[in-house]
C-alpha cells in the first residue's frame, strides 16, 4: 500500500476523507472504511451535522486518537460571540477530542470579520485546536485573516479542481505559508469528463479520478474526496504513487476558468475576488 504518513502540507495530510453530505450510519462506516484502508486524515464540520458519527468511528477505530489528522469547521451561524465558543466546545463533544485543525467555514460578513478571527484565535489559545484556519476565504480574505492572527492560519479549505483556476488562491496561500484544501475536487463527476483528462488516463491506464486528484496533490494541495465505496477509496490512494508529466500537468491546468465552480451559495456573491 502507498505509504500515507508522509506527504504533508504544514502538517496536513495530503490525502484525506471528506465527509459531506453524509450522515448517521453511512458516515460512521465510511469512516472506519477509509480508517482500514490506511486513510487517517478525516474531514468535518459542524454544518455537515456528522461530528458524532466521525468522532465515533475515530473513538472505536482501536488505534490511538494521535494516529489521526482530524479537521472540523465553525457554522457561520454560530460566528457571532454568544455561541463560537459553545459551539467549539459541542464539536469537541462530539469528535471526543480535540480536532487537530479548526476552521471558519465560511467568511463572516464585515461587521464580524475581524472579531470572528480572534475567537478563532482565542479557541487556539485556550488549547482547544492545535491548529487554526479558513475556508472558502479569497486572497484579500487570507491576506486579512493572516494579519489579524499573526502568522497563525495554517490552512484555506476551497473548491479546488481542474475546471476552476484558482491560480490567485495558489499563489497568495504560497506566499502567505498558508496551506490550500481542495473540497470537491472532482467537481462532483464533471472533472472526470473533459478530452485532455481522459486522454491522459486512457495512455496511462489509470481512471480519470485518479489523473485529477494527482493533478491536485503534484501542486502541494491537499485533497479531500468522499467516498463511501472501497474500491474508490483504494483508487484515490493510488494517485499518491505516481507523477504526472509536466506537459499533463499543464494541459490540465489549462482547463480552469474563473466560471467554473461547482458550489456557489448566493451569500458569497461578489466576495470570491480579489
């Protein structure tokens, strides 16, 4: 089996499980699917409502909590100061740890932005994550968000796939130290279907999935597909060992453009740019 301890980004796992949209029994088998297939990298949230059945997995696993990289995020409902704190401490609950990675999934509006930050901050402080980060925030955002923390996010978890140029979220996380996330990275299916991907999978003999999530991880991302099938799992383990040329890897890249997400909730609107 390819060897899944060592790729890393500011210690972050390069391959993981992601566990959205599932829930209940699915979730807890999906886990402990991807826990026996060498997966130890598990990423959640409170928004998924799924915490408990991770965290259960994790628990019964019989493998120690410190073989894990385990990753949770704040609902922006409870960004605000009567519940960030509280619900912090109902994740902890819920995952029977404490969650070596906290997010704020989503950008919190003006009036709260920066005080979303130093509640971030202060969970950090009072030890109830190791690490903290962001999700869905543009280069502006992590540029401001880096600043108020002092050097302290670790981590921006984005829509991250072949159909999306994300150059500018690249590029700024690069120079800021800040490790990039990829959720949805096969574009729910779609990523698998353009010309240049299956024409690369078909001369090396691996499926698409595979040729797209090497596309994703040879740039230092990290990746996180669900899955609930073995077979798909072992799959995205795979594209772990081996490399993609450099011409394939442009020819990929060349697909992305700035329409192409896949979630684009009507919140953010006008707030992924700069």
């Amino acid at each position: 089996m390819t060897d899944l301890s060592m790729p890393a980004a500011n210690g972050i796992p390069l391959l993981g499980l992601g566990t959205y949209p599932l829930s209940g029994e699915e979730c807890y088998r999906a886990v402990r699917m991807a826990i026996d297939l060498g997966l130890r990298h598990i990423d959640t949230a409170q928004m998924y409502g799924n915490e408990k059945d991770v965290g259960r997995a994790v628990a019964e696993s019989g493998l120690p909590r410190s073989a894990f990289y385990m990753v949770t995020k704040v609902d922006p409902g409870n960004l605000g100061a009567a519940r960030f704190a509280a619900s912090v401490a109902r994740s902890l609950e819920e995952l029977r740890s404490v969650p070596d990675l906290l997010l704020i999934h989503w950008p919190p509006v003006e009036a709260e932005f920066d005080a979303a930050l130093d509640r971030l901050m202060d969970e950090k402080q009072k030890g109830n994550a190791p690490a903290i980060g962001v999700s869905n925030f543009s280069p502006a955002m992590m540029r401001r968000a880096q600043a108020r923390c002092e050097g302290a996010i670790v981590n921006n978890q984005v829509e991250f796939h072949p159909l999306l140029d994300q150059t500018a979220i690249l590029a700024t996380a690069r120079e800021l130290g800040i490790a990039v996330s990829a959720y949805s990275p096969l574009a729910r299916g779609a990523a698998l279907k353009p010309a240049p991907i299956t024409a690369i999978a078909a001369r090396l003999g691996r499926p698409p999935s595979e040729v797209v999530l090497r596309w994703i991880l040879q740039q230092g991302v990290v990746a996180i597909p669900m899955t609930t099938k073995p077979a798909n799992a072992r799959s995205n383990i795979n594209a772990l060992g081996f490399t993609l040329a450099e011409d394939d890897m442009a020819a990929i890249s060349a697909l992305g453009t700035r329409q192409g997400r896949t979630i684009n909730p009507g919140w953010m609107a006008g707030r992924w740019e700069p």
